[in-house]
C-alpha cells in the first residue's frame, strides 16, 4: 500500500511541475507590441496604392524586425528593394503566425532581460564572424 501511495504521489508532483508555466506579463507585452509594429509596417503594402515610406515606421521595423529575428532564428519574408516589401500578404501573415508560434513554445520563463541576452549574444556571434 505504501508504495502505491508514494508511486502515485510522485506521479501527481511530476504532473503539476510540468504544467506549471511562469508567463511574464512584461515579456508578453513587449513581444507582441513588436509584432503589432511588424504588421502595422506591412498592411500598407497590401494596397494598390503607392506606398509612401515613413521614417518613423521603417526604423521601428527594422530594430524589431531584426530583434526577432536574432531571438527565435525566423528569416523574415520580406523582400529588400530600397526598403523592405512585403511582396504577397500572404508572407506578413506567414511571419507573424510563425512569431506567433515561436511565442507559444517559448513563453514559459521568458523575460525581456532573458531575450535581451539571448539577441546580443547572437549578435555578438554575428559580429565576431565578419
């Protein structure tokens, strides 16, 4: 009978512990506000419409893009012109899905400082190869 009972309650705390997620609030919001950006950068080039660049808006694309890209290894999309062109919706869609996804998988424990190491340690790898 005892060992029944430590077998079960072994079994209940190895359970509990691997659904147990710590999702930090700040890290979610921080995440999901350069994913807003990313797409408020692309709709506009679903018009037919000439699309007039804005310096604010391609600047925040660029660092949030390339932050991203640096913390879950995702090759954006887009195409590079002059400025970078989401050619089809379907592609903005296809990234930010995949962020999305890259989110879900990685959310527990994230930080901002956690994420902020991971991207200059990837950057500082980048560097140090040129």
């Amino acid at each position: 009978m005892t060992k029944k009972f430590i077998i079960i309650i072994c079994i209940v705390i190895f359970v509990s512990c691997k659904k147990t997620c710590k999702e930090d609030v700040t890290f979610k919001k921080y995440y999901f506000s350069m994913i807003d950006n990313i797409s408020l950068y692309g709709k506009q080039f679903d018009t037919d419409s000439v699309v007039i660049f804005n310096d604010d808006e391609f600047s925040k694309f660029s660092k949030y893009s390339d932050y991203l890209s640096l913390l879950t290894n995702h090759k954006f999309r887009y195409t590079i012109i002059e400025q970078p062109i989401y050619l089809k919706h379907s592609d903005l869609e296809a990234d930010i899905r995949d962020l999305k996804m890259w989110y879900e998988k990685n959310k527990c424990g994230m930080t901002v400082r956690i994420s902020d190491s991971i991207v200059n340690g990837n950057l500082k790898k980048i560097v140090n190869c040129r």
